[in-house]
C-alpha cells in the first residue's frame, strides 16, 4: 500500500515503486514465471516502470510438477502436513540441490529448455503417478507454455551478480531484502516446521541469495513484529487461545 494505492507483490521487490532504483530479484529466489510476468503486468497497467528491474539467469523456475507435488504432499502427510502455500517452493528447491532444476536462463532458448525438460520430466511424472496417484505432466503442453514464458522474461534476464558486484564497488548504496523470518531457517529454525528456501534465511544467506561476499555488507536490520506469528503448521508456545485472542 502506497500513495499510487494497493499493490501485491511476492516476487517483484518493492522498490519496484522509485523509478531511479534498480531492482534484482536474484540467483537465491524461486520464480514462478507465471506469477513474476503477471505482477509485472499489474504494475505496468498501473503505469509503473519495469524497466529497471533485472531477474537472475541463475534463479531456479517453479515448474507445474513442483505445485503438484507440494499440494500432494501435503494431502498424504494429513495431521502431519507442514502448513505449506502450496505454490511448490519446497519441491523446487529440492531438485535444484539435486541438481535436476530448470532455471531462468533455460527458458531462454528452446533448445535448451527441450534438452533439459526431456532429462527431468520423466522422473517427475514417476513420481506423480507412482508416489501420489496423480496425471502426468504434459510434455508438449508444459513445454510450450515455458517457451513462451521464457521469451516473454528475456527483457529482463541478466547477470545480477555483475550488476550488484559493479554497484558496490562504484560506492553505490545496495539493500539486500529477506523475505523469511529466522525461526524459518532450514538449519536455524524450528525444523522440520521451516522454509525450504536455500539459501539460509538469515542475514548472512542474503549475501549467497545475490551472490556477493560477507565482507560486503557493512549494517543488517533485523524487523521484529509486534507479537509473533507463524505460517503453517508446527510449534507455538506464544500462542493465545480463548477470549484474549
């Protein structure tokens, strides 16, 4: 909420709204391309310059098999399930340390992305079907829609680790934003009830989330809110119940 009024925005960083700003969403975040192009249409109906904004060839891409399998999942564990948002970060960052992930620069030629979907869609329509009794993905279908995806973020595809490293070494002032809380860390946090975002949630797993070093961050801000709360399921010790709630 600003003054050009209500805007929703979970990938596209808010300094999307000073125009003087370059904005990088970086190698450490898992883009759904689909919901990337569509924040990026809402802000230019509403006559917001995009032009500065700059996403990661190395960032991993949520595929149609990661939201299946993150809904999936979740149904089978029941009781047990994690709380997740079902938008299939959790499978995402599991195939991108097994090595298997599609990123933002495969999208950019087809050839690429055929070559890398022929290598990981097979396995992921196994899992659909053997582990959860699921549809399989449709290759033609899924590869089309990527393909265009791709040519659609082209614009915007760069070298962001370049353009912060440049910045920083020009005196330019450069703010990393996190978008977990610490407690969501995946070796800090309350596991297993935490972020699968890699890298760490802290403020040192900033530095590796846009590819710079420690040393070249000079202040952290922590943000605490008020009164805590939790996202999904998992311990709460705070947590007020009856009337006082």
């Amino acid at each position: 909420m600003n003054e050009l009024g209500e805007f929703k925005l979970h990938v596209v960083p808010a300094g999307i709204f000073y125009p003087e700003k370059t904005c990088i969403i970086g190698n450490g975040v898992a883009v759904d391309p689909e919901v990337l192009l569509g924040e990026i249409s809402q802000l230019e109906s509403r006559g917001i310059d995009t032009s500065k904004l700059a996403v990661s060839a190395r960032a991993q891409v949520v595929m149609p098999w990661h939201r299946l399998i993150d809904r999936r999942e979740e149904e089978r564990l029941g009781k047990d399930a994690i709380g997740t948002t079902g938008k299939g970060i959790g499978p995402c960052f599991t195939d991108k340390v097994a090595r298997r992930g599609i990123r933002i620069v495969d999208l950019l030629e087809p050839e690429d992305l055929l070559s890398r979907m022929r290598s990981v869609v097979d396995y992921q329509n196994r899992v659909i079907t053997g582990v959860y009794n699921g549809q399989p993905i449709d290759f033609d279908e899924c590869f089309q829609q990527y393909q265009e995806f791709g040519q659609r973020l082209k614009p915007f595809v760069a070298d962001t680790q370049a353009i912060v490293s440049e910045a920083l070494h020009a005196g330019e002032y450069v703010l990393l934003e996190g978008a977990q809380g610490s407690l969501l860390d995946l070796d800090h946090g309350t596991y297993e009830y935490v972020t699968s975002s890699v890298p760490s949630s802290t403020a040192g797993g900033a530095t590796l989330g846009v590819g710079i070093g420690p040393t070249d961050v000079q202040r952290a801000v922590g943000v605490f809110k008020r009164y805590c709360t939790r996202v999904g399921n998992g311990p709460f010790p705070t947590e007020l119940f009856g009337e006082m709630a």
